[in-house]
C-alpha cells in the first residue's frame, strides 16, 4: 500500500484502473477530503482538490475493475505488499519475546 495524500487541479474520479501490458493493472484509489484555495506564484488564486490517495498493483485476473467499481472506497487500505525480511524478523522476534513473557 502506498497511501498518501494527493492535490490534483481538477476533481478526480473514485478510482482509476490501468491495465498493464503484463497481466497487472495499476490501481488508484481516492477519497476527497477537501478543497484548497491557494495563492499562485503569480497572485492568483488556485483551486486544488486534495485526497486521500491509495496505489497498489494487482493481478487484473483475480482483482478485475469491475470488482473495484463496486465500491471503489472498500479498496482505500487495501495493502497487497508482502513484508520486506526485516519485518518479518522483527515480527517473529515480537512473537518470541511476548511468548516468553507469557511463561514469566
């Protein structure tokens, strides 16, 4: 999962899904939060469309763009990363650790 917030010019859509040339797709999904009036570099005023943003990659197979226009917002913590070795070991080390509490 790669949240964060995103600022766009325009209003944008709930989600956005692109297929990818191997079988993947790209998926965007934004939930609006508010609208910003800024001041432009030039003195005038700009309008930007701020969300709460969610970028992840799927097999277009098991995960169509039908599925995700059903309810786009379901998908807002949708996290299909696999842990990086590092958190894994962390995590196993925290499962030691409170299992040998546990017997203290």
């Amino acid at each position: 999962m790669k949240q964060r917030i995103a600022e766009f010019p325009t209003q944008q859509e709930p989600y956005l899904y692109q297929l990818q040339n191997d079988g993947r797709a790209v998926v965007f999904i934004r939930d609006f939060i508010r609208e910003d009036h800024r001041e432009s570099e030039e003195g005038t005023e700009e309008v930007l469309f701020v969300y709460n943003e969610n970028e992840f990659i799927v097999n277009s197979e098991e995960i169509t763009e039908e599925m995700i226009a059903a309810n786009p917002l379901s998908w807002i913590d949708y996290d299909n990363t696999e842990p990086t070795f590092e958190e894994q070991v962390i995590t196993a080390l925290n499962d030691i650790g409170e299992f040998l509490g546990g017997l203290l």
